[in-house]
C-alpha cells in the first residue's frame, strides 16, 4: 500500500482479527513474503494495477502460495474497476477512505468463510481416511460374515450414524445377511424390520440409477421413499437416513440403510460418494468371497474323491493281488511236475495263463503306483545307486524274453562309476520298464542295446546319461506329443495287437521328474526308438 494511513488502519484491523501484517511494496515483494509464511488474506490498494501492470499481477496470481488467497481490494478515487476483480480473483472491495467498522466485518467475513471452508476440507480428508480404512479391512479377508461386521461398525462410526442395517436378499452370488449396529445410548429400538418386497424394490430402482437415496428428514414427506419403508422409519423414530443398494452387474442384490435420530440431517455429495464407494467395495468383496468360498468346497470335495478314489484301488489291488499270488504259484506248481506229469498241449495253456497272470499282476501295480503319484504318497528313499551294476541286473532279468525272441541284447558300460543319488526301487522299475519295451516291441532277429556313460552339460552339473535304443517297429512321429499320457498307446502297437496298458512311460517320466532328471523319447516307424533317461551325478 502507498498510503501509511490506509495501511495503518488495515495493519490495526487486522491485528484486531488476530492476525500479523506485512507490509510489500510490488509484486516481488509480495511473493517473498508469500512464500516465506502462509498468508491467509491479502489487502490490496488498487493504485497497484498502475505500478506493476496486469501482467505482472497475474503472476503474483500463478504463486502456489496466493492461488487461492482471498484478496480485499481497498478502491481509490478511480473507482472499482470490474475487470481488474475478475482478473485476480478479488474477493471484495472498499471504498477509500476505509471505513474500520465495515472493512473489519469484511475481513472477519472472509476469514470465517476461509476457517469454514478449511474445516469442511478437514473433514472430508479425515472421512476419506476412515473409509479408506474401511476399505482395507473389508479386502483383507474372505469371510462376508466379518466384511459385513466391518462395514457396519465402521460406516456407523464414521459417519455418525445412529443406526445402520445391511441386508442382502437371495442370490446365487452373495451369501444371505442381516446385520445392525446401533450406537449406544439411542432412545429407540434401532431399525425398523425391513418388509422383502418393498427393500428389494427400492434397492433395484436405485440401482438401476446408479445412486443413493438420501432423506434430510422422516418427519416430511418423501415421493421417493417407498411408503411402507418411510411410515416404518417414522415409527421407529428414525428421523434422517441414507439408503445405498447393494449389486453386481446389472442387478442389485442388498441393501445398506444408514439412520439418525436426533434431527434432520443435510448429508453432502462427499458423504454420500464415500459411503457408496465403500459400499461397492463390499458387494465386490461378497461376490468374490462367495466364490472362493465355493471353490473351497469344490477343492475339499474334490480331495476326498481323490482320497476315496486312492483307497479303493489300494483296497483293489491288495484283494486282486492275493488271489493272483496262489494262481501264479499253483501254475508254477503244476508246470513243474509236482501234481504229476500234464500232457504238453495243457502245459502250453497253463503257460499263455502265466502270462496273462503276470500282466494282470502288473497292470495293478501300475494303477496303484499311478494313485500313489496323484495322491502325492509316492516318495523316495534316496541313496547313492550304482547305475552300472543295476542295468546289468535289468539286462540279465531280460536276457531269457530276448533270447527267445532271437535278439541281440548288448550292455555297453565304459570303466567310470556310474553314481546318481535315487530310490533305487523306482530307478530300476524305470530302466525295467524302458528295456522291456525296447525287447517287446521289436521283431526277431533285431537288436536292442543299452548304453550309459558320464556326461557334463553346458551350464549343469555332471550327470549320467542311460540310452536304451532298438530296431524295433518304432513310433508314428503324430504319436509322440502324447507318449507320456496315461492309458495312451501309439497307433501301430494298438493295430498290432501287441499287449499293454499305456501306463508305463507315463509312470517314467514322473520318476525320471521327481529324481530332476529328464527323459527324451527318439523315434521313426520301421527304423527303432531310442529312450534317453539324464540323471543328476551323486553329490
């Protein structure tokens, strides 16, 4: 201000209101003052304009700290120029010379107006925290019983509501709830009972439009507020409310019904949005625990089929196996001679039974090894196994099935240990598996030769790799992708009418898995196969 006089009546005024002053000559000094305290009123004396010019005003205007400053324009004899308000966003004016009693009611008008609207935004940061909180709490567990405790407790709380009631109606997404709150010390007995037809109906109009119904007071007439809902809202004494629907999609499926007693009530957009967020947050919340609640009891149920499942096929396989014991052993008897001597077309027939025993026999343990697998029962007994001296054990075991189909079984083991760390059992089921394969699927006269040597991967440890190759019929390359799948059996071995139960590779390749090995499967129709199993070296 230019004029001491002016300045000394504003300076007193404003030290009335409780405020300190600093006085600035120009814009620069205005914005140092600015940004060196948190001015909370500007006054302005309009000769300014004509010393530093629009432009330089305007960026006083730009200055973080006075964008939205309110601002007293004290007018001199020119006069109050319109514009220049407009420009700067000028609150008010006086005329000079200032009158104390008028611009003091001016200055304490803006400043009550500045704290009330300090206050409301106060407010409104700390209602958003709450129900952000809210929020939370309702993400942070599945249970819609507690989401819904947490909704109720927590919007009654926040937003001072006397009562509040949560009702959802039947439907296949969201589980059925009721569930009140009412603050302690209310004169009534909380919210009236909520009549189907009539909450359904409303929750499914607001819901259709996408907003909450809000009622300043019970105690007048509302067009919107249907009327056995309003009369039994006056009855229980209620004398504010607010009404939000609860859905999903295109259809509402609850209701949220928040009360006041004591007086009318003017509840804010703010209010309003916030509860309707939290509220969506919640019918997001039931319709998601829902599901993985169902999916819960669909998994558990799904286990104890698994379970039942794995108990009746060991239940299967220890009654088939008991019988199959006595009849492979009274064979066994009779083709010795120990019941006397049979004539050798019986012996013939008593041996194709033998066979057939024996693949029954292991077809049960492979149905039992596979339960076992799905059941996650199968484990290993792991010790350091000799590869060499085990594929010499299954090569002998195979050495009668080969001679007497006329094949040159070859064994190739160099002079280094062959050591992996394993379940000895199940590795030797795995090359037993694969080397009878190789003998049975290829034709007299042919070779099957069994090979394993040490070996040292790019970027892995040392392994020991086992080769099982034939000159057998070999594998249609269409059949290949499905090799490992249970109960499959490659084309040309199925129109061959060549014996098997399609169980085998796949019981492989998971113990070739579980021992971190790998199993690789080479093969063309006419020319053979070879099977590469790659186990992990002893440590």
């Amino acid at each position: 201000m230019d004029e001491p006089a002016v300045f000394s009546v504003v300076a007193g005024i404003l030290a009335d209101a409780g405020l300190d002053t600093v006085p600035v000559q120009d814009v620069d000094e205005a914005i140092a003052a600015a940004r060196a305290a948190s001015p909370v009123l500007a006054v302005v004396d309009s000769t300014i304009r004509q010393v530093a010019g629009m432009d330089m005003l305007k960026r006083l205007r730009h200055e973080p700290a006075i964008t939205k400053l309110p601002v007293i324009l004290v007018a001199g004899e020119a006069g109050v120029d319109m514009d220049f308000m407009v420009e700067l966003g000028i609150a008010d004016f006086v005329a000079s010379p200032v009158d104390p009693e008028d611009l003091s009611r001016r200055i304490n008008l803006i400043l009550a107006t500045s704290q009330a609207r300090r206050s409301r935004r106060m407010a409104a940061a700390r209602l958003r925290e709450d129900t952000r909180r809210i929020s939370d709490a309702i993400r942070a567990t599945n249970d819609p019983q507690q989401m819904a405790e947490v909704l109720v407790h927590g919007l009654g709380a926040t937003f001072e509501a006397d009562h509040v009631l949560l009702v959802t109606f039947p439907d296949e997404r969201v589980p059925e709830l009721t569930l009140a709150w009412s603050r302690e010390g209310t004169g009534s007995a909380g919210m009236p009972p909520l009549s189907g037809h009539a909450a359904g109906e409303l929750a499914e109009t607001l819901w259709e439009s996408g907003r909450a119904l809000a009622v300043e007071d019970h105690a007048q007439p509302a067009d919107e507020l249907p009327l056995p809902i309003s009369a039994a809202a006056r009855g229980a004494g209620l004398r504010t409310s607010v009404i939000v629907p609860l859905g999903h999609g295109d259809k509402a499926f609850g209701l949220l019904w928040l009360a006041g007693e004591g007086a009318p009530r003017d509840w804010t957009s703010t209010e309003i949005s916030l509860i309707q967020h939290v509220s969506g947050n919640l019918a997001h919340g039931l319709v998601q625990g829902n599901l993985i609640t169902a999916q819960r009891m669909v998994l558990k149920r799904q286990r104890e089929l698994d379970q039942a499942k794995t108990d009746f096929v060991a239940t299967v396989n220890h009654e088939l196996r008991t019988p199959l014991t006595s009849i492979t052993g009274y064979l066994e008897l009779i083709l010795d001679g120990s019941g006397g001597d049979i004539p050798e077309n019986v012996a013939q027939m008593l041996k194709i039974v033998g066979r057939n025993a024996v693949r029954l026999h292991q077809l049960i343990s492979d149905l039992l090894t596979i339960s076992r697998q799905d059941a996650d029962e199968s484990s290993l007994e792991a010790e350091e196994v000799d590869l060499g001296e085990l594929l010499r054990g299954v090569a002998a075991s195979l050495a009668p099935a080969a001679g007497a189909s006329n094949l040159d079984l070859r064994l190739e083991l160099g002079t280094e240990a062959l050591l992996v760390d394993g379940d000895r059992a199940q590795l030797e089921q795995v090359f037993t598996n694969l080397c009878s394969n190789a003998v049975k699927f290829t034709p007299a006269g042919g070779s099957v030769s069994i090979s394993a040597m040490p070996v040292q991967p790019d970027g892995a440890g040392p392994g020991v790799r086992v080769q099982i190759q034939d000159t057998g019929i070999g594998i249609p390359e269409a059949d290949l992708p499905n090799l490992f799948r249970r109960f499959f059996r490659a084309s040309n071995a199925t129109s061959a009418a060549i014996p098997g139960t399609g169980l085998g590779l796949a019981i492989v390749q998971d113990i070739v898995l579980q021992h971190g090995g790998e199993l690789g499967i080479v093969s063309k129709v006419g020319t053979g196969t070879t099977a590469t199993v790659q186990l992990p070296a002893a440590r």
